[in-house]
C-alpha cells in the first residue's frame, strides 16, 4: 500500500464502531476503511453513502448490485474490490459461477437480458472514453423504473470513487475470495 494504515487505536473511538462491525461482517478490519478514515469525516460519508446503496429495502436484488459492483472493479484494476466483491457475489448468488464468467457475460447464459443490460450500462458509464446513448437507455427502460436507474447509476459513480481510490492508494486484496485464473493463466490474488 501506498499510504500506510494506523493502528486501530489510534483512529477516533467514534469510528471503531465501524471497524468491528467489519471485524464481525467479514473476520477482518479493512484496510481501505482504515485508510478512509485517516480523515474521519470522509470516511463518515464514504460509510453512509455505501450504507444506503447496500441496504436490504434497495430496488436493485443483491446479485445484481454485486455483479456492478464486480465489473466496475474489474475495469478500474482494484485487487482488494475484486476480492471482497467477488465474494460478496459469489454468496449472494449461491456459486462462484457468475464470478468465473464475468469476463464473458455479454455471451454466457448465466446472465439474464436484465442482468446484461446493467452490465453493459455499468461499462458504459465507467468507461471515460464512451458515453450513454438514447438507445442504451431504452434498452434499460425495458427492465428498470426510473429510480432503479437512478440508484443503479449511483451504484457505479459509488464503485468508482471507491474502486480508484483502492487502485490509486495500491490497496492489496485481503483473501476474501479464491479468485478465478486470469485469461493469461495467472492467477489473481
């Protein structure tokens, strides 16, 4: 990592809530949380903003905020968000199947039209060198209310800041998920 993380006594006791709520959620305290809140007031709205878009009352199912989720890390190179997403995903959606074919969802049958369409709004929103069309947006209409494309649009600007900002600081991945061999035949760790 780029910038090292404190020991955990030395952040703000209004903060430690949030590390052992972590420690109780995934059996670690993550370094990116750590490093967040190295400015505690930043990572106070990183953590709300996440808290909303990952709530159980959200419009969007749990597998599909995952898949978002996985792609956005995917394209950004965050190690440490492919990690913890792919286990997320892999939980949600009962196998590791879907994160085995992320790299091919335009084409596999795991995928439903529903599922691709987020896919490829979530590349296109993420990639800086394309841009959303009328007919994208139809294509997504067909499938999602107005609000659901609001918050799945959220989802991604949120993976993004989050995703960069691991990628940037050279966040490691913390063994949440045996992920799948790269194209390459390395495996991704």
């Amino acid at each position: 990592m780029r910038i090292p993380v404190k020991p955990l006594a030395a952040y703000p006791w209004a903060l430690r809530p949030f590390f052992w709520n972590q420690e109780r959620k995934y059996g670690a305290v993550l370094k990116p949380g750590l490093l967040w809140a190295r400015v505690p007031k930043l990572f106070s709205a990183v953590a709300i903003l996440y808290g909303v878009l990952d709530r159980n009352s959200s419009p969007l199912s749990p597998v599909l905020r995952s898949l978002v989720t996985v792609r956005v890390s995917q394209i950004n190179w965050c190690r440490f968000c492919v990690d913890i997403n792919s286990s997320t995903l892999a939980k949600r959606s009962g196998s590791m199947e879907k994160v085995e074919k992320m790299d091919q969802w335009e084409t596999s049958h795991l995928f439903d039209e529903k599922e691709k369409v987020a896919l490829e709004y979530t590349e296109t929103v993420t990639y800086s060198d394309r841009q959303v069309t009328d007919e994208l947006m139809a294509r997504l209409k067909v499938h999602y209310e107005d609000d659901e494309i609001v918050e799945l649009t959220g989802l991604i600007a949120f993976q993004n800041l989050s995703s960069k900002f691991n990628s940037a600081l050279d966040v490691p991945p913390q063994g949440f998920c045996a992920l799948p061999d790269k194209p390459n035949g390395n495996r991704q760790t």
